[in-house]
C-alpha cells in the first residue's frame, strides 16, 4: 500500500499533521539486542503494521506539524537532504520532505517554532538545509527550541568531530549562529496547549510533547518508543539510549501514566496508523489502535 506522506489528525481545536520522511525494516536486535524474531512474534497485534511475519519490526521516519490559533510548531526535523552520516539510510538522502510539507499547507517560512524531543540525527535533520554550500535555516523566521541540558551533553562532545557528531555541526550550529535557537527547561510551556514533559534516558535531555484542546489530550513521544513492542516489552533496554537503565525506567513510568487512554499517542517511529492508545495487557501494556 502507498504510504500516505502527508496526513492529518484533529484534537480539538488542534491540527497534528505528520510529514513522512523514510522508513526501515530491521532484526529487533538491531534495536534492543536482547530481542529476536521470537520476541516479535510474541504479540500478533504488531502485524501487519509494525512487524513483518518473520519478526522483523518496521520502522518510520516522520515529524509532526502543530497548528491552531495563529501558530505553526513543527515537532522534530527528520534527517534532512544532503548529509553525510554514519548510516548509509540517512546519508545524502534526497526526499521530497519540503515540497510535501508546502502540499500540507505549511510552507518553511510559515512554521513559527521548531521544537526538537532530543539532538539524535533523525530528529534535527531539517533543521537546515544546504544553499550554496553552506547549511543555512529552513525555518527562517522560526525559534527553534533545545532542552539546555541536552545541548550541554552534546556541545561536550563536540570536540570528538567524529561522524558520531556531524549532525550538531550541520544541523544545531547553524541555527545558534543565526541567532535562532532559544535553550529551554524539559517542562517548558510552549502556549496552553503545547507544552514540553521530560522523558529522560534515551539521551539525558530528552522530552515529550503534551499536546492539549478541548479536554483532549495527544503526545508526542518523541523516542522513549521506537516501535510499538516496547509497550509489551519496557525493560528491554535499547541500543540507542545514552543511559538505557533511565530509559526503561522512563517509560515504564509513562506507560502507567497515559495507561487507560488517558491521552492519544503520536509514535515518532511508528509506522500507520501512527496515532493509538496505551492499554494494560497482563503485566506490561500493548497498542490500541483503530
Ligand atoms: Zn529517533
């Protein structure tokens, strides 16, 4: 089935759209070593969506566009064109991210904030874009907003210049030179509607995005979740988290506390339907979704 790069979803007064960037299949090792295809194919609410029938799970690279009132938040910057990176998925990627984000109704210059959940390579990409050889802001008349204890974690490893890096060079610097970026706390009040809860581990700043309308409630989860096994399986720990024990701990404590479908869950990872519910299975949790 053709993917739908561009889709909407309504909370209240609020507009959620998601821009598809790219998408991955891969072993569950890859992502939390101590699982396999058995461990996939223990929950047959993965398939079709999230897990292929061998037991690999799937992967999507999206972000999330916030409208109501008189504001545009764009909620995380994907990987971006033209980079170079550690990964061959993400290096040099030519999508056509910007042209669906103007087919959305959200043209670059019209998007007012930029908030990144935490300063990994797929979520910061956007953040600029390459114009005569120089990587220059997409979202010229944007604050873009870092978690301040993140931005210290990674201008400490700056130095390295490694691959590893690159990202903060291409895609932060930029951004700070041109007096664009504002460092913000983890419990940040965006407007009354979108506000900032910290989910710490995957990386020490880390947060998600609460978003509220109308007694309605949506996070954004930013990536305390890569796939949806990890509401089954919250102690595995992940490959990718700076401090996988924090992490397990993070969303073990979110997992009870959006339990019941207290608020609608927008997966950064998750692949369509994207949107669902925590609810409780036995010991651990799984994903409703329609
Ligand atoms: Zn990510």
């Amino acid at each position: 089935m053709a993917i739908e790069r561009v889709k909407h979803w309504q909370l209240g007064d609020i507009r959620i759209t998601r821009i598809f960037e790219l998408k991955d299949q891969c072993e569950l090792s890859f992502l939390l070593p101590e699982g396999t295809a058995d461990t996939v194919k223990k929950y047959p609410w993965l398939k079709p969506h999230f897990a292929t029938p061998e037991g690999q799970i799937l992967v999507w690279f999206q972000a999330f566009v916030l409208t109501f009132r008189d504001r545009r938040i764009m909620v995380d910057t994907c990987v971006g064109n033209d980079k170079m990176r550690e990964f061959e998925l993400f290096t040099k990627t030519h999508t056509a991210f910007l042209e669906d984000l103007t087919a959305a109704g959200c043209p670059p210059e019209t998007i007012d904030t930029v908030l990144c959940t935490h300063l990994h390579l797929d979520h910061v990409g956007w953040n600029t874009r390459l114009a005569n050889g120089r990587w220059v802001p997409t979202f010229p008349n944007a604050r873009y907003l870092f978690g301040r204890a993140e931005w210290e974690y990674w201008q400490n490893r700056l130095p390295e210049k490694s691959i590893q890096v690159q990202h903060l060079t291409d895609s932060i610097l930029p951004i700070i030179d041109a007096g664009l970026a504002v460092f913000v706390e983890p419990s940040h009040r965006v407007s009354d509607e979108v506000w900032l809860e910290p989910t710490p581990g995957h990386t020490p700043g880390h947060v998600s995005v609460h978003v509220a309308s109308q007694g309605h409630h949506a996070i954004i989860s930013g990536d305390i979740f890569h796939n949806p096994i990890q509401f089954a399986e919250p102690d595995l720990p992940s490959a990718f988290c700076i401090d996988a024990k924090k992490a397990c701990h993070t969303r073990r404590e979110f997992l009870a506390r959006y339990q019941d479908k207290k608020a609608l869950i927008v997966g950064s990872h998750f692949c369509d339907p994207t949107v669902g519910w925590i609810v409780r299975d036995g010991k651990n949790w799984r994903f409703d979704y329609d």
